[in-house]
C-alpha cells in the first residue's frame, strides 16, 4: 500500500482536492496522509480544517507557518517558516508520493523542503498562468520540482512539456474540482439563506477580490473601485474573504465595513465547497478576480465579470467577461452581464476544464506508476529548436 501525503493549506484547494481525497480513501492500494497548513489553522479564516474533519478526513499532521502579517515581508518570512517545519515533518515521517496543488506560498514551501529527501511529488493545476500573482512564479517553480503532473487542459499539457518535462509524466485528468458537481448534494436555497443571512429570491451577486500580489501597494485602491461598483449596482451580493496575501487584511477590513454600511451585502470568511457551488448555482453573475470564476462557474452557466490582472493568462469558457479595475468599467460589465441576450448565448456552454471525472484518472496514476529511480531522476524534454534541429543528447 502506497501512502499518499497531501498537502492543503486553505479553502482554496481542500473544495479541489475534495473528490481526489475521497477517491484516495476507496483504493485498496493507496493510503492518505492529510497534511493541514497555513490558512487552515487561523481563526480569522474560519478554521477551515475543521471542515476537512467534518467531511470525513482525519487530520494526520499540522503545519503552522502563516504569519498573522499583511505584508510582503510576512509572505516571505512565512515561506521560510514553512521549508523548516515541512522539512522536520519529513525528516521524521516520509510519505511514498507527496501530493501539491496549485501555486500558493504555502505549497511551494513543502516542494522545497521534499527536494533533499528526493521524494516523488505529484502536482495539480500545473501549466497555467495568472500574470498577475505570485501564484504565476510559484506554479511554475513547484512543476520543476514535481516528477508526476495532473493537468486539467491539453493546453497547459504543452505548457508543461514545454518547461522541460517529460511527456510520460504528464496526465490530462481535467479539474479535480468538477468531480464535486457529481458527488455533491448543493446547499437547497433555505440552507444557503440561513448561512448568508439575505434572501435570495432577487438578483444577487457572489463576489471576491484576492490582492494581486505582482501589483502590491495598489490593493488599498483597487478595492475601493471594487467595492465603488458594487454600491453603484446596488443588487444584492455576497462578499467571500481573500487569501492570505500580502494586503489581504486590508481587503478583509474593506468589506466588512462595505457589508456593515449596507443591508444588502453580507461578507463571508468560509462559506465551505457545499455552499459556495450552491451559491454559484443560485447567483445571477459572479464578479471579481477568483480562479473559481474561471473554472468551475462555467459548469453552472452563470456569467462572471472578470477583474483585472491576476487572473490574466487563464483559458475561459465565453461567460467571462474581463475588465480593468476601475468602477465604471466593472458596473457596466456586470450590468452587461446580467441582461438576458448575454444569459441567452451561454446555452450548452461547455466548460473547457474537464468532464468530471478527474480523480479516478489521478488515482490510476499514482497507483500504477512505478516509484523507482526513473521516477526521480528527470530528464529534461528538450523541444525541437527553432531552427528545426532537435538538440543534441547529452553523453
């Protein structure tokens, strides 16, 4: 039996991770180590990993590395914080295949710390972008460190080929989080009134601005045109909390005060996976600069107003609508958004993030891959020159 060590660091991959956890649990081969961090285990986040618990997950390990902090210099004293105790955890307790997802700090600070003990690292999400992050970097850096990759388009398949890795390890499973419209029983409407605390019998808009951290010192400004928006629409909307970014405590303060000043907004610290891909069923359009907007809202057929650049880069289905940070620009697109010709062209939207059925492909992987020396050792892929030559191989 193989152990499978899978790190999670906040809501923003334990609602991805969800169906892979629960189809890791089913293998009679595989064994699941849930490693909690970051996010997860502060109380201003809503303790997150409870939920986990909740679901059924038991909680192996606890890894604090998150400074209470809001600035660049808390980022990356945190990612130090998080190479030391990843690598205590590991020098004591070392699992067969260490699972990461995505791009936050938190995950490349576990992908460093597993490098000396040349552990196999297997790696969702890898190949896409968000010019506008950090997120962009961290990506990129945690796929040359993986040595099995999970990928949710053929497109970011050749994103990955293309830094160096070799085609074998490279699986097309499509967006883990989409297994969740399968297996999920969506929070009903009176369930999803209870926990927000409005009505949504009208028109209401779920909403999220996360710092870009690649324009930071502008979050202050930017959420004011945000939020300028929002009170211009006057529709009712619900307001989730950023990530744990540098100015993401500004924006926190933002939008409580935003919901304190005003009867139809409410803002939310965790909604958990069943209620937010209820609300993303019920909402009349999403608005922000999320990554769910890009790839799971496109299941739902809901128009989503895309702002600004963090998201930049990403492949979107058409119910994305991009705009530059700026109040009028935003309430005209949501406007735009909400008319009913626009609703109308979104029928049989297919979202290009998969089918569904993205876990049981990871699971056969990390099942039947060899964990031998090939699997470590790397080989750069080189692509043919662009003189049409293929480079030479090395003795």
């Amino acid at each position: 039996m193989r152990t499978i060590g899978v790190v999670t660091v906040g809501r923003s991959d334990a609602g991805i991770y969800r169906p892979v956890l629960r189809a890791i649990q089913r293998s009679a081969e595989l064994d699941l180590t849930l490693i909690v961090a970051g996010m997860h285990l502060a109380p201003e986040f809503g303790e997150t990993w409870r939920e986990l618990e909740a679901a059924g997950f038991a909680v192996d390990e606890r890894i604090e590395c998150t400074m209470a902090s809001d600035s660049a210099e808390g980022t990356a004293k945190s990612i130090g914080l998080g190479v030391i105790a990843f690598g205590q955890l590991f020098g004591r307790s070392r699992p067969d295949i260490l699972m990461l997802l995505g791009d936050r700090f938190e995950m490349l600070a576990a992908a460093a710390a597993a490098l000396p003990f040349a552990m196999p690292i297997a790696h969702l999400h890898g190949g896409e972008t968000s010019q506008g992050a950090l997120d962009e970097a961290v990506r990129h850096s945690i796929t040359k460190m993986s040595h099995l990759h999970f990928v949710a388009t053929p497109l970011y398949r050749d994103r990955v080929v293309q830094l160096g890795e070799e085609p074998w390890r490279v699986t097309v499973s499509g967006a883990p989080s989409l297994d969740n419209l399968r297996e999920l029983d969506l929070c009903t409407r009176d369930r999803l009134e209870a926990i927000v605390g409005l009505p949504l019998n009208r028109p209401t808009l779920l909403a999220t601005f996360h710092p870009v951290t690649l324009e930071y010192g502008n979050a202050r400004a930017q959420c004011a045109e945000f939020l300028a928006a929002l009170e211009d629409l006057g529709l009712q909307v619900v307001l989730t909390y950023p990530n744990a970014d540098a100015e993401g405590r500004l924006i926190i303060r933002a939008i409580e005060a935003f919901a304190a000043r005003h009867a139809w907004a409410t803002a939310i610290a965790n909604l958990g996976v069943d209620a937010y891909f209820g609300l993303l069923r019920h909402a009349a359009a999403v608005v922000g600069n999320s990554s769910s907007g890009i790839i799971e809202a496109a299941s739902f057929g809901v128009p989503v107003v895309n702002v600004g650049h963090r998201q930049r880069g990403r492949l979107r289905a058409p119910n994305v609508i991009d705009v530059d940070c700026e109040r009028t620009a935003i309430r005209e697109a949501v406007r735009e958004a909400l008319a009913p010709a626009f609703r109308r062209r979104l029928a049989g939207l297919v979202n290009p993030y998969g089918d569904g059925r993205a876990a049981a492909r990871i699971v056969e992987v990390l099942t039947r891959t060899p964990l031998d020396q090939r699997l470590i050792m790397k080989r750069f892929h080189d692509l043919p020159a662009s003189h049409g030559a293929a480079l030479p191989e090395p003795a």
